[in-house]
C-alpha cells in the first residue's frame, strides 16, 4: 500500500498564513520558511503546500484573550515557552480530513464528538465501554506542557490537559501477558472526507510497548490550554508520547486493545523503511530522506531550522532505560 496523488501536487513545506498572522500578533520576529530536508515522497507528499485560504480558526468566545493571558504562564520543565492557541490549532496532521496542514482546520469543522465511547478490550480482565466523560473520570486532568515533535522536524511547545494513560489501563486490569496496546481512530466516511481514499489504511492505528504505555508521560489529551481539544487537534481524546515522533499520537481515539503481539502501525504499513514501530525522537538517526539532528520551532526560527534536536525529545532521563540494550539504529 502507498500512496496515490496528483503528480501537481508539490511536496514542499509551507508557512502556514495563519502562522504569519500569529507572528503579527504575537509580535514575534520570525519568519518562518525552509524545509526540514529533502522534499519528496510519501509523508511529505501528504503535506503539499495549500490551494486554500488558511482556516478562519477563530478560538471560542473569549479564549483568544484569556489564552493570550495565560500562554506566558505555560512552559516546559525547562523553561521553554508554549506555542500559541493559534499555532497549535491551525498548523495540524489529520489525513482523515485533510493532507495539508493549514485545511485540517476547516475540514474538521464540526466534527460531532459527543456522545462519544472508547472501547478498551483484549488481554484485560475488565473490558469496557468507556462514554467519554466517564473515562475522562478515572483521575484528575492534569496540565502536563510538552515538547512535540514531528518526523517531518517541526516542532511545537504544547500545553495539554489530560489523563495519564497508565490510569486508564489500570482500571480495565491488564492480564499479565498483555505486551503491547493498539490504539486505533474513529472510521466515519461521513465527517471524515479522506477515508473514501486509499491515501493510508484505514482506520489510523497505532501501538506502544506496554511499559511505554503505562509510563508516567503519557497522556491521553482530552484539552490544551485548558480547554477542550478542538477536532484538528484529535477531539475528543488522543494520544500524547512526547518522547516520539508526532505521528505516534494518534487523535480520535476510539478503541483501545492490549494485545500480545506488536500490532501494525498505519505509518508503518505504509512504508516500512521510513517509519519503525518505535519512532523514538532520535538525532543520531535520520529519516532515510532527511537529518533528524535539528528542527524547526514553529514561531521561534527565523530560518530553517534553529533547534537542535534533543535525545528522546529531551526526555531522556526519564525514558532512556526502557530501551537499554537495544539497537536504535535496527529500533528506529
Ligand atoms: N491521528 C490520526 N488519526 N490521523 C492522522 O493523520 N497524524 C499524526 C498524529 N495523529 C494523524 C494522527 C501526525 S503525522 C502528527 S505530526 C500529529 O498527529 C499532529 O498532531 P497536531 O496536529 O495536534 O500537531
């Protein structure tokens, strides 16, 4: 399975207008532009640059002012600042709506998720259908601000609310050779326009090891800045691994399996050679078509890329050891 496009599409990276227009406001002097590496094929081709007029992505009632109000106070263990509520939300991946990055906005627009259930089933001994605003129950949502970073080497800061995923598991009782869990998107041809393509395999699907699952950092976002995820964000629930690639949190969620055996990844399936089971944040090892050593903070670069990358995202310390002995080179 690959993918199909338009040979007009073209695959560079764009700046989205929305960007600029948060530059503007922000007063930030950035400018952004470049390309994080070689152009071309497969992931990158899913991000042409947009026909369209960027999304009219006004936040709610008032959240523009009272974000503007708080974003100073969001920022990583190290100091580093959060994006602003207009990047994150107008800036996004979402194939099952859109392929660029500036469309996302506007094609999820009024996405239904409510009533909304997560199944959570296989190798636990109580399985469960979660309606959303029970599961969202199960602990405190907690502001948790995270560095993402995508394998195409843009980055963001990000400030989710959200459930440590290790309380939800806790509560179905993983059986004891439970390994791995599968998390897998909603498949609704009817608000969801790309999935009548054959662009990825349907539906979205993704997996951790169960340690990484149950690890204290990741989340699963139900909100940012405080607030409810809006769709292009994977509303009403998605999955946060700050430690790897973007693509690993998965949005949308609505069945979650543990399972004995590694299960496949939609990126995976799609190709193989580019993205692994693991796709761990790591500067030592390249995307077959371009360096991983540095990355593009949106907002921050002036030009290209002005951020170098960090070993697992710059939480090694917390997460190195679950990958002790392995060759990530092989474990990409
Ligand atoms: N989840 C689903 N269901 N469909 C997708 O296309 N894209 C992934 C990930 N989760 C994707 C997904 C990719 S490639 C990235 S980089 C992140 O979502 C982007 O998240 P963001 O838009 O909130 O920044």
């Amino acid at each position: 399975m690959l993918i199909k496009k338009p040979d007009d599409i073209k695959s560079s990276e764009i700046t989205s207008e929305s960007v600029y227009l948060n530059r503007r406001n922000f007063i930030r002097a950035a400018t952004l532009a470049g390309t994080a590496g070689a152009s071309g094929l497969l992931y990158r081709r899913l991000n042409p640059a947009s026909q369209k007029a960027a999304a009219p992505n006004a936040p709610p009632n008032g959240l523009n002012a009272a974000v503007e109000q708080v974003a100073s106070g969001y920022r990583t263990a190290e100091g580093e600042a959060a994006n602003s509520f207009e990047d994150i939300t107008s800036y996004n991946n979402f194939y099952e709506f859109d392929t660029s990055k500036s469309g996302v906005a506007s094609a999820s627009e009024g996405f239904i998720t409510r009533p909304w259930t997560v199944k959570i089933e296989g190798l636990v001994n109580q399985p469960r259908e979660f309606d959303l605003d029970d599961l969202l129950k199960i602990a405190s949502l907690e502001d948790r601000v995270y560095r993402f970073r995508c394998v195409e080497a843009w980055s963001m800061v990000i400030p989710w609310l959200g459930l440590p995923l290790a309380k939800l598991l806790a509560a179905v009782e993983p059986m004891s050779n439970a390994k791995y869990v599968k998390f897998v998107t909603l498949y609704d041809k009817k608000q969801m326009p790309n999935l009548r393509t054959d662009i990825l395999d349907w539906p979205y699907q993704e997996g951790l090891r169960m340690d990484e699952a149950m690890h204290p950092l990741t989340l699963l976002a139900s909100g940012l800045y405080g607030k409810s995820l809006p769709p292009q964000n994977g509303a009403p629930l998605r999955l946060v691994v700050p430690w790897k690639y973007g693509f690993k949190s998965i949005k949308s969620i609505v069945q979650i399996v543990l399972m004995e055996e590694q299960p496949r990844t939609t990126w995976n399936m799609a190709n193989d050679e580019e993205y692994g089971f693991y796709s761990n944040v790591n500067p030592q090892v390249n995307h077959p078509r371009w360096s991983q050593a540095t990355e593009r903070r949106i907002g921050q670069c002036t030009w290209g890329n002005c951020v170098e990358t960090k070993m697992f995202n710059g939480y090694a310390d917390q997460v190195a050891s679950m990958y002790a002995g392995m060759d990530l080179n092989k474990n990409f």
